[in-house]
C-alpha cells in the first residue's frame, strides 16, 4: 500500500526499503543503536515495513510484527530528526493502525520516552513483560 501527503509518500513496499537510511535513523535511538545489519536485514524480512520517503530519500521507518488476526507489535518507529515535529510520525502511525491487513487487531509496543505520542493513538501506559535471551 501506498499514502500520500504533500511530498512524502509511506509505503509498505519492502522493495523500496533502503538498508542505510535505516541503519542510520536507527543507530540513532537509543533501543537500536548497536543493531548489526544483518540483524537489521533479518527483521526487515520477518516483519511487515512502513518506508517514509521525501522524494526518494527514505526519511523514517517503523516495522510491524503480527499475525494479522489477533495481534500486532509495533517496533522500530523513527523519523529523521530534521523531519520532527511537522506531524509526519503522527501520519505514519495513522497510516500503521490502519493498515487493512492488521487494523482489526490488537496493537501493543514500548517505548521509555514517547508515551505522550503514544498517548494520541489510544495507547496506555501499561507495564510490559518481557523476557531476555539467556544465552
């Protein structure tokens, strides 16, 4: 799928995904920047992709794991930093939750520092469990 919106375009084309736009929005966060790219490649390719693009600059990216049923968890959500604060991550997170193919399930994610964004999508600050690699 495709939106568009003034000169940005958000795409779920996995094709259109560029490896060292990404690499480099995320070695910028603080989940995410010490992410190898073959790491970076094998979550690509076992998740759904969200590409942000100005022309043909890629300019954020956000990923989607789920099974298109019940559940969805959303990861990885990043923009330029040049590019915040003109709403273009809100639009992404619209274009995200209303996704046909996972706009009837149910979203959940993390974030140590985003809530009040989060807050606009009817997330809740709820504690999430989680388990780490034991090896």
């Amino acid at each position: 799928m495709e939106w568009y919106k003034d000169n940005y375009l958000i795409s779920d084309e996995r094709n259109l995904i560029d490896l060292e736009s990404v690499a480099q929005l995320l070695s910028s966060t603080y989940w995410a920047s010490n992410r190898t790219k073959e790491t970076i490649i094998k979550s690509i390719d076992n998740s759904m992709t969200f590409g942000l693009y100005e022309g043909d600059k890629q300019i954020g990216f956000a990923r989607v794991i789920s099974d298109k049923a019940v559940f969805s968890w959303i990861l990885d959500v990043v923009i330029a930093e040049n590019y915040r604060g003109n709403g273009i991550g809100q639009w992404l997170m619209e274009c995200i939750l209303s996704h046909p193919e996972i706009k009837h399930t149910k979203f959940a994610l993390a974030t140590l520092d985003a809530h009040d964004f989060y807050k606009k999508f009817q997330f809740v600050d709820n504690q999430i469990l989680t388990r780490t690699r034991l090896n």
